[in-house]
C-alpha cells in the first residue's frame, strides 16, 4: 500500500485547547556519523537519528532565538561504539550521548543564540539498557562512605561485578535529603586512589547524569559518597550501560 501524501502542509499551527489525532509522524534524519558538525535549522526534521562508529561527530542544536520556548529535539544515538556530542550554538558543549542512548533537548530561553536547554533522557536502546550495578545504604550517616551493592551487606563496601563489557552511559542519584550534596565517585577494580568517574550532586532529591565509563565483564565497581557531602541521606546510586 502506498504511503498516503499530506492533505495539509502548514508551517505553523497553534491551537489554544487540546489536539487529537489518531497517529503523529514527525520527520526523522538519519545521519552516518563522520567527525563532522550537523547545525540543525528550524526546517530540521524533529526525530535526529546518529549511526556509524566514527568518533567526533557533533550536533548543533541551532540558533535558539529561530525557535519558540518549548521547542524540543529528539536525538537518538544508535551507535554502538561512538558518543554523540551535542552542543549549544555557539559550539559549547550541552551533553555527549552515550551509544545506544536517546535523548531529548527541550528550550526553556530563547534570548540568545546559544539558549537555555534541558537535556532528558529519553531511553536507553533494546541493545542497552541493562542495569550494570544498584548502590545503596540505610544509613544517613554516610559522607565519605562506600555503598553497598544492594543493600546485601553491612560493611559499606561490597562493589558489584560488572556481568558484560559495556559502557556506562547514565548514572541516577536518589536519596531523602532535600538539597544534597558533594560527589558520587566510582572506582574500578580498587576502592583507593583516583576515581575512574565522579558526577556532582546538584541540590535535589533525584537527579540523571549522562556520563562515560567503559567497564569489562568482571570489573569490580566501588560506588562512594565523597568526602563533604552533606544532606544526601539514604542514597541510591544506579549505573546504566
């Protein structure tokens, strides 16, 4: 059956109540990633899709005044090997997108070029997404204390085994303190010296980091609360490759 051909094109439609519809198609382009700069448009499509294995590659969100509040791109990351680099205009950097993982970038300030963004991720592939490790501890007490795996211990010290080689593409942080906190650091195969990634907390209960760690099956991970952190109260540490 033939692709049916829009009855309307309209470059802008604004409705002041709800929309209903039994199917939306938003326009997806698929690039082969090549070391190079793809600056999106307001005519760019609004499912990005990412694929090949070159490193290097960036996407620029584009001129944010173009756009209005609220604007949002879908980015999808699809390969398995390469970060994806996406920037504010301007060239600074907003977030590197692990393989496998899709995001999505939502304006909230259009006064400038560069603009205000939020970055959410919005899943991890079917090729992904398998929880790596769980840290947690019952104890409020635990400034610069290593967590236990699962709550299955009591010393405050038990790393997890990674089961696969993988990337580590997303850590999330949750815990019963208002406004935490300090760093949470993970170590490889030691629980001393320098740690292999260390996301900051940034003063709320929840929050997910997108960040880069490479592991190999059988990698010994240490997951530790640093050292003047305050107010983070039971945490729960989730890796994500």
């Amino acid at each position: 059956m033939a692709i049916p051909t829009p009855s309307l094109v309209n470059s802008s439609i604004y409705s002041e109540g709800p929309l209903r519809g039994l199917h939306y198609s938003g326009e997806l382009t698929s690039t082969v990633m090549s070391a190079g700069t793809v600056t999106l448009l307001i005519t760019s499509s609004f499912n990005q899709v990412f694929t090949g294995t070159t490193s290097g590659q960036i996407l620029d969100l584009g001129d944010a005044r173009d756009y209005n509040i609220g604007h949002e791109w879908w980015i999808y990351n699809e390969s398995m090997t390469a970060f994806l680099d996406v920037n504010r205009n301007g060239g600074t950097l907003l977030s590197k997108v692990p393989p496998k993982v899709r995001i999505k970038a939502l304006l909230t300030n259009n006064s400038t070029a560069a603009g205000v963004w939020i970055i959410g991720v919005i899943s991890l592939s079917t090729a992904g997404g398998v929880l790596t490790a769980m840290f947690s501890s019952t104890s409020n007490s635990i400034s610069n204390k290593f967590l236990d795996t699962e709550n299955i211990s009591t010393s405050d010290s038990l790393p997890a085994v990674a089961a696969v080689s993988a990337n580590i593409g997303i850590l999330t942080f949750s815990g019963q303190g208002a406004t935490p906190s300090g760093n949470i650091e993970i170590r490889v195969n030691t629980s001393v010296g320098a740690a292999a990634l260390t996301v900051a907390l940034v003063g709320t209960q929840t929050q997910s980091s997108i960040v880069v760690l490479p592991v190999s099956a059988g990698d010994r991970l240490n997951c530790k609360v640093a050292s003047g952190a305050s107010g983070v109260a039971k945490a729960l540490v989730k890796l994500y490759s």
